[in-house]
C-alpha cells in the first residue's frame, strides 16, 4: 500500500518542524510553511515520515494512502 503525504492547511501555523524532521520531502517556502513533494513514500522512508507527522505539534500533517 503506497502513501503520500498531504497538509490540513487550516492547522499549519508554519512551525517548520517537519521540513526539519523529514527534509527528503519537505520544504519550507519563504514564509515558513511546508512544500511537500507529492511523490509517494517509499518504504525506505516511511519511518522518517511517519515521525514528522507524529511530531507535528498542531497535528496538520498526514500520512495517508495514495489514490491509484
């Protein structure tokens, strides 16, 4: 089962943390809020992403199944 990674938008307040914690897919535009890219997680990484969204501190970050 693939994943991808995806933002509540309404939550972010551009804490930063996950572009910190998972830098492979996210970055930071000039404002401070997350650019995910939308490529699908690999298994390699999909502890890494895993961590980023559990260490989200206003929960905005989601790791959620690929639409096929």
């Amino acid at each position: 089962m693939s994943k991808t990674l995806s933002i509540d938008w309404i939550r972010c307040d551009a804490h930063g943390l996950c572009a910190e914690l998972f830098p492979e897919r996210i970055s930071l535009d000039e404002w401070g809020y997350p650019i995910i890219d939308a490529k699908e997680i690999t298994p390699q990484l999909r502890g890494h992403a895993a961590r980023a969204v559990a260490q989200c501190p206003l929960l905005a970050l989601r790791l959620e199944r690929a639409a096929a």
